[in-house]
C-alpha cells in the first residue's frame, strides 16, 4: 500500500448547531488519511450518567496507554480538566466532543448529526478500552500535561483553548450513474490518523479501520502519548505564527500508516511544485515532534514497538526506518525540492524524503543534536526552538523572492546562529565541524573559512 496526500478539502469539523451545510474552504487539506469502509468507531461506555456531582479535589480515572512498547495503565486526577460533568476546563481545552456524522460530496459537507459535549460519569470507577471516554482522557490528560510543561518554560504566549473531537464519522460520498441511468453513491469514511485543525483550533482523533490495524498499525493513536502531546504542538506552532500575522492554512495530520492510493487522485509525474509554506510545514511537523520530546518523559514520549512509527519518529534516533540517515544531505534536499512525484512509492518502511512529516523528523533530529552539543537542558532547548519560530515569519516575508531550497538554507542558518548566540559559541574551526556534521549542505557563512 502507498501513503498519498488526499486533496478533498472539509470544513472539519461542524461542531455546532445551526446551518446544516457549509461550503469547504479550499485550502484545508488532510494528510494521510485512509478511506475505509471497515471503520471501528468508538461507543461510549456509559450514555446515561447520573447528576451526582464530581468531587472537586480528586477525580481519578485509570489511563490505558501503550508506554515503551507494552501496555500500561496508570492512574490520574482529573480534577483540573472537569468541569461539571464535562471534560474541559476552559484555558486548555474548551470542549471535548463526539457523535458528529458528516457527509461530503465534491466540495460540500452537509452535517448528518452535530457534535455533543463528552459527558463523564461520576458512578464509573473505570472507562476500559476502546471506549470513547478513555480516548477522551487519554488525549486530555497528555494535551493539559503538554501545556503545563509548555508554560512553565514559556509564560507570555497568549494559547487559545483546542476542541478535542473523538470519533467523528466523516463519510465521502461519490454520486455516479449506472448503465440503466440510475444514481449510484459510494461511501467510505475517513480512518487512521489524528490531526489539528487550525482554523478552529480542534484536535480530532479518527477511528481506526479493521484493513490498517495488525497491518500497518498495531496501537490506537490516542493509547500514545507522544500523539496527543503533538498535535497540541500544532497548536502552539499556530500560536506563535498566527500571532505574527501569518496563517498557517493546512491542517496536520501526522501520524498515518500505508494506504493505497486511488487512481483518480494520482498525479502528473511532473506536477509537483515545492513552495516555501511546504518549507515552513516541514518545520511546523519538527518543532511538533520537539514540542513532545521536551515536554513529557522520556517514557511518555517513547515510540518503540509501534508500527510506522518507531525510528522514523523518534527524535534520538540518527536514522529513518529504511536506514537512511537523518541528514539534510543533497540526496535528501535534492528529493524534497524535485518536481517528481516520488511519494507514490513511499510506505512506512520506505519513507519519503517528499512527506513534510519526514523532513519535519530530520529537522527535530538535527536541531536536538546541534542543542544537546551545548546543554542537556530540555527547558533551554524549548526556549530556542520557540524564539527561532518566531522568526519564520520575518523570514517569509523578507526572503519572499527567494527559492524554497534559499529559505531553508537561510532559516536553518538562523537557527544554528541562535543556537551560537543563546549559548554565547563563536563559529571557530571546532565548532563549524560539528555543525557540518550536522548540517552538511548548510552554507552556513560564518563557517566559511
């Protein structure tokens, strides 16, 4: 099976009352995403919860994780993340919904069912899994975890609540005639992946698909912490973008798996063009996989022994799933910057140099590298991924003329020399080695002796 981009755009997601059809923005795309009609969506455990109230000092509800490559459960207060009966608390997550049924044909999505609030039972000692509740705590629990960990070292960015939207049954429509002129529609729904949508500051983990799971897939997407914690990276990346002014206009999904691409969505051979926003997406799926590695432990932030994930997205880790080297090296540079569609024959085993989530990858591994030259500290780290993206925008808009390949080179340039300054490294002969082992196709100038 082959990872393809699906270029269908949706509003995603309706998620409240009112007009029953909205017409698509064009350019909200989703990443990754498999089409199936095998989708194992999640019930809830419990639809008729009683009044009683939570407890307000202590509300504990058991996590059912996948932590260092076993199951795990742990147990949590929910306390801060309660409000009534429902999950939210207002700075951080906003709601944390269910139940939404929509409907796409071409470029319309007509809402079947709208969203409701997760309601928490106060009479349930446990949500087992596979359960609606327990993807809901699972996700809420790491998302407020990252958040807290975010601001202890970050304290003056203003950070909009997320919607955290579980669930959800997306179906794509196709209307069509038979040889006896009668209307055929063909449905599938939209699986496998988990994504931020940064038009509504949402977070929605998909159901999972009978033909993925046990193939390129063997853990649900929200029993893994480093997940939940990433996509709320997404937001923070949006944060301090849009507060710059800029949109960043593509939602994230970035944890798929291997999915057979349609014939009606294959591409010229030649029809790729590389932009600087796709620049700025890779950079945008890095400081993600960063913004978990910094802000969870080490066992919380580990991917061993999940499929199509370990390796490839481990930050530590100098290699891709294939072998290949983490390195923004010519073969890399001159494959993300080709006009040649290679992604056709890219899987998990093979990852393409083309996917913004595998530069992303390369980029989370070569700026840990570089930092950890000059400090173990993670908080230290965090305050310069964040000052660096900062800056993207001032790049975009004063290296507008320039070529995608130039802008990376200059922003990648700006980061090594912040990385210098925070730690106040001059560019001598010692120092310009390591960086070329790092980076080694950077022009970078300070090192040019």
């Amino acid at each position: 099976m082959n990872l393809f981009i699906l270029t269908l755009s949706i509003t995603l997601f309706i998620t409240a009352c009112g007009k029953q059809e909205r017409i698509i923005p064009a350019q909200e795309r989703i990443y990754k995403t498999t089409y199936s009609n095998s989708p194992l969506f999640l019930e809830l455990q419990n639809s008729n919860c009683s009044q009683k109230i939570f407890q307000a000092t202590e509300i504990l509800f058991d996590l059912h994780l996948f932590l260092q490559g076993t199951e795990a459960t742990q147990v949590e207060n929910f306390a801060e993340l309660v409000s009534g009966l429902n999950l939210k608390n207002g700075n951080v997550i906003s709601r944390t919904l269910h139940g939404e049924k929509v409907e796409t044909f071409e470029n319309r999505a007509f809402l079947r069912e709208a969203a409701r609030e997760l309601r928490l039972c106060p009479d349930e000692s446990e949500y087992y899994p596979e359960t609606i509740e327990s993807a809901a705590l699972n996700a809420a629990f790491y998302i407020n975890k990252t958040f807290k960990n975010f601001t202890s070292v970050i304290n003056d960015l203003k950070i909009s609540p997320i919607t955290l939207n579980i669930s959800p049954e997306i179906q794509r429509s196709f209307l069509s005639f038979d040889h006896f002129g009668e209307t055929v529609k063909q449905s599938s729904y939209m699986t496998d992946n988990a994504f931020y949508m940064p038009s509504n500051h949402s977070i929605t983990f998909l159901p999972h698909s009978q033909g993925v799971m046990g193939s390129s897939l063997n853990v649900n997407f929200w029993e893994i912490p480093m997940v939940a914690s990433h996509e709320y990276g997404h937001h923070l990346f949006e944060m301090i973008y849009q507060s710059n002014g800029n949109n960043v206009s593509n939602s994230h999904g970035c944890f798929n798996t291997d999915a057979t691409k349609p014939k009606s969505t294959r591409k010229s051979i030649e029809a790729r063009v590389v932009k600087v926003q796709d620049v700025v997406n890779a950079y945008n799926e890095g400081f993600a996989d960063l913004i978990s590695y910094y802000t969870l432990s080490p066992r919380e932030r580990e991917v061993t022994g999940i499929k199509c994930l370990q390796v490839t997205r481990d930050v530590t880790s100098p290699i891709l799933k294939n072998g290949k080297p983490k390195n923004f090296n010519e073969e890399v540079l001159d494959s993300f910057f080709s006009r040649f569609d290679t992604t056709t024959f890219s899987s998990c085993d093979y990852p393409s140099f083309q996917e913004v989530h595998v530069m992303g990858a390369i980029f989370a591994h070569n700026a840990e590298t570089l930092m950890s030259e000059f400090t173990d500290s993670n908080k230290e780290k965090l305050k310069i991924i964040v000052k660096w993206t900062r800056t993207l925008k001032e790049e975009v808009l004063s290296h507008s003329n320039a070529s995608p390949r130039e802008f990376l080179n200059k922003t990648l340039s700006r980061f090594v020399r912040l990385t210098l300054e925070t730690f106040s490294k001059e560019a001598d002969r010692k120092t310009c080695k390591k960086i070329n082992r790092i980076y080694p196709e950077l022009n970078f100038e300070e090192c040019n002796f």
